[in-house]
C-alpha cells in the first residue's frame, strides 16, 4: 500500500514537473532551466512508476526504469498519462482470452447409408464385360471401367479395351487412360532397369542375369496383356527374346528358358519353343507349366493326337476353369 502511495505522488508530481517545464519555456524561453525542470520529472516518473509494475516485471529495475524514462522524455506529459493507462493499467489489468467453446452437435440422420466397398470385386470378367456391353445407363458402365482397378491387368486390359468402342466419351476417356497408365508404368520398369545395366549398379553375373531377365518379363508383358499390336508387338517379342537369351548367357535358368520359350511360342517360333518346353519338363518343371504350351504348339502344327496327349497329362493337375474345360474337350470328350 505504501509503494503504492508512493508511486503514485511520484508520477504525480512528475506530471507537476512536465507542466512547469512547459509553462517555463513557454513564457521564459530558458532552454537550462525547462530541460533540467524536464529530464528531473522523467527521472522521478521512472522511479516512482517502477513500484506500480507487478514484481516478475521488476527483475531488471535497470531496464524497466530505462524503458519508463524514454518513454516519459519521448512525450511531454502525454507520456506520463500514456505510460499509466497503456502500460501500467495494461499490465495489471490484462484482456482475459476467451476460451474457444465446442459445441457438440448430434450426427444427424441420413435417408441414405453409403454403399458398403467390399476388399474383393463384386463382378467377375464376364458379369464386368457383360455390364460394360449391354447396359443402357451410362453410370453403371463407367462403375464397370472402374472395377478394373481391382482386377488383375490380364483380366482388366481386354475389358478396357472393348471400353475403348463404347459411345460415350467419358467411358473411352477414362478406359484409354487406364490402359495409358498400365503401359506407362511397364515403360518406365524398363527404363530403370536399363539404366542400371548401363550405369554398372550390377556387379555379378547373377546380378546382370536378374535384370536382363526382368527386362526381357516386361517386354513380353507388353505383348501379352495386349499393350503391343501389329509391327510394335513383333518389336517388343524381340526385344524380350534379346534380353532373355542375354540372361542364359551370364546365368542359365529355367525359369528364363520357360520365358524364352513363351515369347518364341508367341512369335510362331514353334520348334525352338518346344525344345525348351520339353527340356524343361524333364528337368522336373510341374507339367501344368509346360504341357499347356506343348499342347498348344502341338494344335498350331496340326498334330492333333499329340495335343490330346499332352492334355491328357494334365488331368487331375489345378487349372484354370477355361484350362481345364478345353482339357476336358480334347481328353474327356474324347473317350
């Protein structure tokens, strides 16, 4: 209470002191006595003001009395009143902060429940061609483009293809898009495994091997799913089978024989593709990886008991349901 009373009869009678400062270079005009009249009331404000400010503001009486005497010299008497409501005023009595309120709001009731997405496609190949094909609303058509998102490129790209002939734009739009993306991302598989052999990342004959091999899968998926027609198709079989042969020279392996062997059968290489189907047969291959093939050499040759041969090996081997009906039609059918 007395540093109170104390500061405040000081700023009191610094304020005094300013006016009589002002009052005497008003109708004196002596520079000596108004500024000493000036600089003591600033001095007195700065000491008196120090007790109004709360005590963690007080740590550093030098600054604060600094910071109270230029700004009481900085302003005749306005800085003294400024000074005791902005600062002092300001300091004891702060804007208390409004604390954000949330208000909680029931979730209302929908006439309607999203739609349930299931992890699994709902539609098969054919339901989705189907759709694709014979539906008249636009909207279940395009839901039927989509659905290839969850399919496997083998069994998306031919429904994406038929896509491409449909009369609305957006369909072909989003179909052409699909098939855009498919072939840019084999494109680009191709590009960095390129640059790797031709950056020397691989130091081993395996290593060397492995990416051939990967380049050689890549251009013949390209042909496989379809991406690759006419003289681009023949371009891209060559390729693979560069990349191929490639790999059996630094590493052999039957899994790149059998790869080598599909993109010769692909070709209509048909007695080179047969030799390695069979080779690799005999080297203990499962006969539902090589048998199909050999019996599909076997028909476009026009050997007919050897095709229904072959398919007879395959029965009671896990197949394909298109696999295992034409078994079925060139063994079963045929008893």
């Amino acid at each position: 209470m007395l540093n109170n009373r104390f500061a405040l009869s000081g700023t009191l009678t610094a304020l005094i002191l300013q006016l009589l400062a002002a009052a005497e270079f008003i109708f004196s005009g002596v520079a000596v006595t108004w500024l000493l009249l000036y600089v003591i009331s600033a001095i007195v404000f700065g000491v008196s003001c120090l007790y109004l400010l709360p005590v963690r503001y007080r740590r550093f009486p030098a600054y604060a009395f600094l910071f109270l005497f230029i700004f009481a010299v900085s302003l005749p008497v306005l800085g003294i009143v400024g000074c005791l409501i902005a600062v002092v005023a300001g300091v004891h009595y702060p804007l208390e902060k409004q604390q954000d309120v949330l208000e909680e709001h029931l979730v209302p009731e929908l006439p309607f429940e999203p739609d349930q997405i299931s992890l699994t496609p709902r539609y098969s190949r054919g339901g989705v061609a189907a759709i694709l094909k014979y539906a008249r609303d636009v909207d279940k058509r395009l839901f039927a483009v989509v659905t290839t998102r969850n399919m496997e490129d083998r069994e998306a790209i031919p429904i994406l293809k038929q896509a491409l002939k449909d009369t609305d734009d957006d369909i072909r739009l989003l179909a052409y898009s699909s098939l855009d993306k498919k072939e840019t991302a084999i494109n680009d598989d191709i590009h960095v495994l390129k640059k790797q052999l031709a950056g020397q990342f691989i130091s081993s004959f395996t290593g060397t091997a492995s990416c051939h091999h990967q380049i050689a899968r890549k251009y013949w998926e390209l042909s496989y799913l379809g991406l690759a027609q006419g003289a681009l198709r023949q371009y891209v079989l060559e390729k693979a089978a560069f990349h191929a042969g490639q790999s059996l020279m630094y590493e052999p392996a039957v899994t790149t024989e059998i790869l080598l062997a599909k993109i010769w059968l692909m070709m209509g290489r048909y007695e080179q593709a047969q030799t390695l189907f069979e080779k690799a047969a005999q080297s203990g291959v499962p006969v539902r990886q090589t048998y199909p093939y050999l019996a599909e050499i076997a028909y476009k040759t026009k050997q007919y008991q050897q095709c229904r041969i072959y398919m007879g090996h395959l029965e009671g081997q896990k197949l394909s349901l298109n696999l295992d009906k034409i078994r079925s039609y060139w063994h079963d059918d045929a008893l």
